[in-house]
C-alpha cells in the first residue's frame, strides 16, 4: 500500500451500520410498549404524547415500525460514517479526509505531532494547528503509521 489509512476499517463500518440498524429495530420496535409502561410513572413529562406513543399498537405498526427503524438506524450509520476524519499518510504528505473534501499537508510544513485524548494534533511550522480532530483507528497503528515514515510523533 503507498500509503496508511487512519479511518475506520471495512469490519468497523460493517459494525457501525449493523448496530445502528438493530439498535433502530429494537427502539421502535419496544418503544410504544416502554411509552405505555412510562405513561404510568407519575412523574414522568409531557404523558400525553408518552400515551400517544404507547398506543401504536395496530397490527400494520408491528410491521412499520421495524422497517422504519431499520431505515432510520441505517441512515443514522451513513451520517456517522459520513462525518468521519480521515488522514491518509503518505512519504512526502497528509492527506486529510472528511466526507468528500481533501486537504494535502507537506511534510515541510509539519512541525510535530501529539495526542490529545483521542484526538490526533498535527501542529504548523507557523505556529497554527493543521489537524485537530479525533480518529477511528487505534492508537498503535496511529503511532506506527507515523513512526515507520519518519513524521515528527511527540507523544509516547
């Protein structure tokens, strides 16, 4: 490969949509039966919608409500997976990468580079922050990626 790939990987998107879409299936799905339990609870807001909620019990509901619930989580997967940052490590380059944008960070350019929590910082020879953003790759690899290319990693 010519270069490192930073970014979630084929299993994890696989994971991300899978989750996302049982997660959909089960709240819809168990959602009107917990309204109408919660609907009792004396303390709990807004009851009136919590009943409204409650009362989708109708046959065609218990097929409606696990499609849209599907449909709905794996919408929510392809948002999250969308709004991902990505950084593409390459000899001579970063390449960061968010949704459809691409933005090329010279090595010349990269003064030294730092975790901070979960978020991988790469700071300017000008003193400004190139890249500031969390990663979905683990932090050895992210270590690796950038160590076996000689990029200036400061963090141990």
């Amino acid at each position: 490969m010519p270069y490192d790939d930073l970014g979630s990987t084929r299993e994890d998107k696989i994971w991300t949509y899978a989750l996302f879409a049982v997660g959909g299936v089960l709240l819809l799905t168990v959602g009107p039966l917990l309204a109408r339990w919660l609907a009792d609870v004396p303390f709990i807001p807004f009851k009136d919608v919590v009943r409204w909620v409650g009362d989708f019990d109708q046959p065609w509901a218990w097929v409606a409500r696990p499609a849209i619930g599907l449909v709905a989580g794996l919408v929510v997967a392809f948002v999250v997976l969308v709004d991902e940052w990505r950084l593409e490590v390459h000899d001579d380059a970063i390449v960061v990468v968010h949704d459809r944008d691409r933005r090329r960070l010279v090595r010349e350019t990269i003064l030294g580079i730092h975790f901070e929590g979960k978020k991988v910082v790469i700071e300017g020879t000008d003193g400004r922050r190139l890249f500031d953003k969390p990663v979905e790759a683990k932090r050895a690899v992210v270590k690796e990626a950038f160590a076996s290319r000689g990029y200036p990693l400061e963090s141990e």
